[in-house]
C-alpha cells in the first residue's frame, strides 16, 4: 500500500445525445452532445483545482465515457495515465425500454410503473436489469478490481453511468433500498471520497 492519501473519485460521464432527447440509453452507445463535452472539461478544471489528479483511471468501454474520459485527461495533461475499461461498469440494461422516449413509455405502462422500474432497488425492466443486477456485477469489479488498486494510494477515478454509480455509491454511503430510490446522479456528477488504510470511507464531498 502506498503512503498519503487514498482518494477514490466517481464521476457520471457527461450528457449523452439520448440523455438530451430524454430517451432510455442503457446499453445504447451514443456520443456526448455538446452540453456533456462541456462538463467533462468543467469537471477536470474542478479535479485540477482540488488536486486530485488521477493516478489510475478505471471506465466503461460505452463511447460517451471514452470521451469524458478523453476530454479529462487533455484537460488535466494526463493522457498516459494507465486506464482500465471494465465491462462491468457498463450502463444497466433497460431491455425492452431502451430507444424509447422515457415520456412516451410512460404514457404506454403508467408514470408510476416506469418509475419504479427507474427508480426502485428490485423491480426490473422487461427484458432489462433492475438495480440490484447491476449491483451485483459492479459491486464485484469494485471489491476485486478497482479497491485493490484504489489502496495502492493517490487518487483513482472511476467514470461510469447514472445507475452504475448509484449501485456502487449505495455501497460506499451505506444506503438502504429505500434511500437509494430518491439517489440521483446528474451527468457530470462527482463525488470524491476519502479511504482509510482498513479500506472504510472516512470522508465524502461532492465535487459537481
């Protein structure tokens, strides 16, 4: 384990082009639009400024993350720091939702039903994942992948999806099912999160 501080930063890539439309994008690949370009530069000058310059990058293989990740380490100057692209970190899978405009799915199943299939711990999308599925295989890569690196010290950064970070931020903040329901994660959000030596969260501040 290294010495100084252990810094583990989660960040939501910027706005999708479907995240504009207001369309379900799951497994989807589309790129940033404008708007998410814009954040990922916001978000890097706000880790210069803080000093937590990536030392290890850990993402999702989705384009749109490729690029905030991209987009950060031009800002930052760090375009030779070791990233890691995990399949796990993916977007959850929204089924038979995904290509749909979310206010048109709603009018087709009920306001009600699609937030719960949103929002809610266990209720699952047809043919999709539900929140505690994604949990299940982010939760893995974070115990054995990413948090061993993480311990060697230095900040790492994690660049994932909306409900991938809130499957892993219910983890690192001790969330119940219920809480995790109103845990919302804005494009761009992120959280920077201080480790101590036994691995156990002694510090949190939101950073966008």
């Amino acid at each position: 384990m290294g010495s100084g501080p252990i810094n583990l930063v989660v960040m939501r890539h910027g706005e999708s082009e479907t995240n504009a439309a207001n369309i379900f994008t799951g497994l989807d690949d589309p790129p940033l639009s404008v708007r998410g370009r814009d954040e990922a530069a916001q978000v890097a000058h706000r880790l210069g400024l803080a000093g937590l310059i990536p030392a290890r990058i850990f993402r999702s293989p989705a384009i749109r993350v490729g690029e905030t990740v991209a987009i950060v380490e031009q800002v930052l100057g760090i375009g030779d720091t070791p990233t890691t692209s995990l399949p796990a970190l993916n977007e959850r899978d929204y089924g038979a939702l995904t290509g749909r405009n979310k206010e048109e799915a709603a009018s087709e199943f009920g306001a009600d039903q699609v937030r719960r299939w949103r929002r809610a711990y266990t209720d699952t999308p047809p043919q999709g994942e539900s929140l505690r599925d994604t949990a299940a295989r982010v939760l893995a890569a974070y115990v054995h992948i990413i948090l061993p690196a993480v311990m060697a010290g230095g900040t790492t950064l994690v660049v994932s999806h909306g409900n991938t970070l809130r499957a892993l931020c219910m983890a690192l903040d001790g969330l119940t099912p219920a809480q995790v329901e109103s845990f919302h994660l804005l494009t761009g959000a992120t959280i920077h999160y201080t480790l101590s030596a036994t691995t156990a969260i002694v510090g949190r501040s939101v950073l966008a």
